[in-house]
C-alpha cells in the first residue's frame, strides 16, 4: 500500500486500511510519501504500522546495490491519495519513492492499481482534474475517490485476490 498526507492519513491508515488488511491474511508493504511519513512519525502512527507490517515501512530509495526491502506485488493500494500525488502520478512524475513504485507500476499490466483520491471540492474543481483521473483510468488503474464519511476498509473489499494474499 501507498499512502500520501492528507486527510485523515495520520489518523486512518493503521486501523482501517493495514490491519484490517493483515487480519484478511495479506502481507503488507508501505511506502509513505515523504510528507505523510513526517505526519505519521509526528502522531504516532508510524511505530504501530512499523510493528504491524512484517516488512520495513519505507520513503526514500534504496542506495544501489542495496536488496529490495519489498517483493513486488501484485496490487497496490494508494490511500489517501492527495491531490498532489494524483496529479503526478497520472502525469508520470516520480519524484519520491512512492510515486516511483506507483508509476513503475501503472505501466505493468500484470499489476493491479486502485488509486483512492481524498481531496476537497476546490481541489476537485480544478479543470485539470478530470483529465488526470482519466489518464489513471485508461491506463488500467481502479480510481475510487474517498469520501469523508466512508470506512477506507470498504477499500479493501474493491481489491482483487490474486496476488495479494500471503502463500
């Protein structure tokens, strides 16, 4: 799963999204945005998905020669997805570790990947908005905007099996 700052992130993520997905049986592999990892650090959050997750919680790249700390996967999760990250990821730009393995992904077709964008209405309404979130869509990806009110572990439900569960 990826995971950028914004909109209940600090708040959200560990008992919506990563335990529910651990209890299904699925191993999980976070990589943050580097802002939404300061969010997660400065809340607290960061240690219980840390000790949650069987594999090392990640934002920055690995120096070469390096190992891989996560296998690839078969899915990507990508909640919240900020209207920045969103933006870039539909126009290619990779200029974080998150983003990198998302577009690295959304150009393999074996790969599955929901985007879930949390933004505000003024965000939405930018005329370049829905431009982005079509180029996600014909590129393959499951966009499914996050309200509010909704549970993300619904989120959860939207994933396909394949790949996902451990073996």
């Amino acid at each position: 799963m990826v995971a950028a700052a914004c909109f209940g992130v600090d708040r959200r993520l560990h008992d919506e999204i990563a335990l529910p997905a651990v209890e299904r049986g699925w191993q999980v592999a976070i990589t943050l945005t580097p802002t939404a990892e300061r969010w997660l650090k400065a809340s607290g959050e960061y240690d219980r998905l840390a000790e949650l997750a069987d594999l090392p919680v990640r934002s920055e790249s690995r120096l070469p020669g390096e190992p891989r700390p996560h296998p690839d996967p078969g899915t990507f999760l990508f909640v919240p997805a900020s209207a920045s990250s969103t933006a870039k990821l539909a126009l290619g730009i990779a200029d974080n570790q998150a983003l990198t393995v998302l577009c690295e992904a959304l150009g393999d077709p074996k790969v599955h990947v929901s985007v879930c964008p949390r933004l505000s209405e003024a965000q939405a309404g930018h005329p370049a908005w829905p431009g982005h979130l079509a180029t996600l869509r014909a590129a393959g990806a499951l966009v499914t905007p996050v309200s509010p009110d909704q549970p993300w572990t619904t989120l959860l439900d939207a994933l396909p099996v394949a790949g996902t569960h451990r073996p």
